[in-house]
C-alpha cells in the first residue's frame, strides 16, 4: 500500500522524506556513484506573530500557507507601477489559507499589519530564496562591502505577548489618554490606494483608523484627529510602528568584515521582490 505526499500541503514532511532518500542512496552506491542529492522543497508554513482571531469562538490562529509566485503572477504584478499595490497583488494570489480556512481579501484584511508583512516575506523565501545580498560602506572602513544576509536567521520576528490583548493598548496624550488599535490589513490598502495624499495626510488616515477614543471621547471621524497637537500625533505613529508585531525589516544588521562594528542593513519588502 503507497501514501501519496503532497508536497505543498506538507512541506515538512516532503523534505524529510528527500533527506532519507539521500542518505539511503549514498549508503546503497557509497565508493561507486557520487551522492545524488534531491533539492530541498521551500518551506511554505507561517507562524504568524498576532494571528486570526475567531470572533466566536474565541481562539487565534496562527499558521498559514503561501506559495511560490509563478509566470501567471508575474504577468499581473508587472502590470502595476505602484510598489505598495503590487505587494498588495503578490499577498492576495500567493497567500494559500490562514489556519483552517481558504485565504480571501476579507480575511487578508482582518490580519494585523506585521502578520501581512511575515506572509510577503514567506512568498518572498518561497519564490527567490532566503539569501540576500546588501552593498553598502561601514561607517569607520571606507571600502564598499557586500553583505550577505539570511532571512531566515538574520530578520528578528516580534510576537505580542498576548495575541489578542495586545491589539489594543493606551498612550498618554497632553490631549489626554488615547485608546489605539494596531493597524489592520484594510488600513494599509486604504493607505495604498490613497495615492493622491501627502504624508501627513497618509498619518492622519492612519490615526483615525487606529485610535478609537482620546480623553474618553470616541473618535468619531479624521477630524479629532487633525486638532492633536504634533508631539501627539509622532508619539502615537511612535507607539503603534514599536508595537507592531512582525518581521523586523529595518532592523538588520551585520558586523563588519574588515573592523567587525555592527553594520545596519535596513530592508523593505519592495526591495527584496526586486532582488
């Protein structure tokens, strides 16, 4: 009797199966064949840093599956000049499911930012690989220097403590106390589409989307928002961009390989699509 093993279903397994194969043929051919090795499968599981919550049920998913981007894909991703619109694309044709359920622009939607952020990462060790290379110059050796970074080991990946408290939290305002959710899926697209904004306008969209009230008083439309002072509305952007869970992007780092200081390699995820 055989077993049939899907390969993207179950990419762990599949791996471990090739690996056996590979150590039982160096064993059966050993001084006569060299070794036949079988490339390893890309690994397509997530663990995602805040999760899906289940409304009624009250528990949190927090795996998910993505795929590796085909000709198909590329097509349509060429077609869109916008980098966040294309990364919006590649997240809704190579993300599979998200725990138990198919993936859809709804549930896309309702994932935190930085879960987003670790499915476009995935996609992106998926199509290309997890090795990235950097060319940049240290700050005390004035030859330029290639660094080569793992995305697997190298990228530090922030969890909430609590999936579902941790959403949502408070920031002392000189307006008074702020009760702040973190940004949503629907509130990046509705960012990524506002293509005709400035930044500030883009912050502003952003704040009222994510506080809900201030000083007790509900939030009700982007124009509470426009009436905080400026250190507020920074120490806000500040609180929610420290608290967003996720792959840490602008937080790589490398040491040098001629004086051995620590060298920043910040990385957005625009960039490594077009590595």
């Amino acid at each position: 009797m055989s077993t049939i093993i899907n390969a993207a279903e179950n990419p762990q397994l599949a791996n471990q199966l090739l690996e056996d194969v590979n150590k039982l043929v160096s064993q059966e051919v050993a001084g006569s064949i060299p070794e036949v090795v079988i490339p390893s499968l890309p690994d397509t599981t997530v663990t995602l840093a805040a999760g899906l919550i289940d409304p009624f049920a009250g528990t949190v998913s927090t795996t998910a599956e993505v795929r590796e981007l085909n000709g198909a894909d590329e097509e349509a991703i060429a077609k869109l000049s916008d980098p966040g619109k294309a990364l919006l694309a590649i997240l809704e044709r190579a993300t599979v499911s998200i725990g138990e359920e198919p993936a859809t622009k709804q549930l896309l939607g309702s994932l935190l930012a930085g879960d987003r952020e670790a499915l476009l990462l995935a996609i992106r060790k998926a199509t290309f690989g997890s090795e990235v290379e950097v060319s940049t110059v240290c700050d005390k050796c004035p030859e330029l220097q290639t660094f080569k970074i793992d995305l697997d080991k190298d990228v530090e990946v922030k969890k909430l403590d609590d999936p579902i408290r941790d959403r949502r939290f408070t920031v002392e305002l000189k307006a008074g106390p702020a009760k702040v959710n973190l940004p949503t899926g629907d509130v990046q697209t509705q960012i990524i589409n506002a293509t005709d904004k400035n930044s500030a306008e883009l912050d502003t969209m952003l704040l009222a989307a994510c506080v809900t009230e201030i000083g007790d008083q509900p939030v009700l439309n982007a124009n509470r928002i426009r009436t905080l002072g400026i250190t507020d509305r920074r120490l806000l952007l500040d609180e929610i961009a420290k608290r967003n869970p996720g792959p840490q992007l602008s937080e790589i780092k490398k040491a040098c390989g001629t004086c051995g200081q620590e060298v920043y390699l910040p990385l957005t995820l625009a960039e490594l699509f077009r590595q």
